[in-house]
C-alpha cells in the first residue's frame, strides 16, 4: 500500500519534446479524427510540440495511402498511429522520445 501511495505522490514526469514534429492525417467528416486532433492539441498546450493536421482529400496521392486507416499520427516522419491513438502508448512514446531512444 505504501509503494502505491508513493507512486501516487511523486511527481511526473514531464517530457522534454517541443524539438517533435507530428503530423496528423485526418479526413474532414471523422469522428476519430476530431477526437485525435483534440487530443494531439491538449498534449501540445503542455508539452510545446509541433502539430499539423493534414486533410487527406485534399491531396490525392495522400487520399490513396491513408484512405480508410484515418487517422493516422506521425512522429518525425515515422508512422506511429492509425485509427484510436492510445493516450498511455502515446506518453509512452513522448517519453521514449524525450531521452533519445
């Protein structure tokens, strides 16, 4: 009981990643598009990253990629998302960033 008390009061860390760029695919009419973009920009108001949403019908080339995998977040170029984002993998993975791994 004691660890988990510990746990519970020590303090989070808070990744150093505003050096990430992420790009997210999204299609205008997507529920889960919405819902990952809001949460993109919650973890960015805290954290400082780079964000941008990209319409994939608005490219064609991008349309036949992603078509029905959206959304899809990327990180430093690298395809880390598709559909759900996960929000503990995804701190995961800003704090695997963070120390360079």
């Amino acid at each position: 009981m004691l660890s988990l008390l510990a746990r519970w009061r020590r303090p989070r860390f808070r990744p150093n990643v505003a050096h990430l760029r992420i790009r997210l695919y999204t299609r205008d009419q997507c529920g889960c598009c919405h819902k990952a973009l809001d949460l993109l920009k919650d973890y960015q108001r805290r954290l400082q990253f780079a964000l941008e949403a990209v319409d994939i019908d608005g490219d064609p080339a991008l349309r036949e990629r992603f078509n029905i995998e959206v959304p899809v977040v990327e990180v430093d170029g690298k395809v880390r998302f598709k559909g759900v984002i996960n929000p503990v993998l995804f701190e995961r993975l800003l704090e695997a960033e963070s120390r360079g791994s």
